[in-house]
C-alpha cells in the first residue's frame, strides 16, 4: 500500500468545522472518516481542527481509534476536552 511504500507519508491536520455557514457537513464527514482510517492503519497521530464541532468530532474517534494527538481551535465544554484527553489528545 501507499502507506507502507512511502515513510516521508503523513496525515495533516483534519476535522470539522461547523462554524462556516453553507458548508456541506455530511462531505466533511465522509472526508473525516475517510482521514481517521487513514492515521489508524499508518498508526499516525493526528491534528483535529475543533470549530463548533466537538461532538461530532468525538463521535468518529469512538468509531475509529487513532494514536492520540492535538485538539485546536477547541471551544467545547470541559467535559469534551475531558472526553479529548482520555482518547490521548492534548
């Protein structure tokens, strides 16, 4: 795979932001997913941009478990970072 052939490969920063009006969520979600399957099997870390979008951004790492990583641009409540920080993010 693309994954194994290539080490300089990396997964840059990935999210939802639901702040932006107009934006096609159910798109961001499908990219979203897609983005996480590929930091989980590169065994990566990743950069979630959290822009009113905690929950939803939550709701995929229960579905796929990845190595952790930063959340920013977070303005969710304490109870979602607590959420963040034990699924390894800072």
């Amino acid at each position: 795979s693309v994954l194994e052939s290539d080490p300089r490969l990396i997964v840059g920063e990935i999210g939802l932001d639901h702040f932006v009006p107009g934006v096609d969520r159910e798109r961001q979600q499908r990219f979203y997913l897609a983005q996480l399957r590929l930091a989980r099997d590169a065994g990566l870390p990743v950069i979630l941009h959290v822009r009113r979008s905690a929950d939803a951004l939550l709701a995929g790492l229960r579905r796929i478990e990845v190595a952790g990583g930063i959340a920013h641009a977070f303005n969710g409540s304490a109870q979602q970072a607590r959420a963040f920080v034990e699924r390894g993010f800072a």
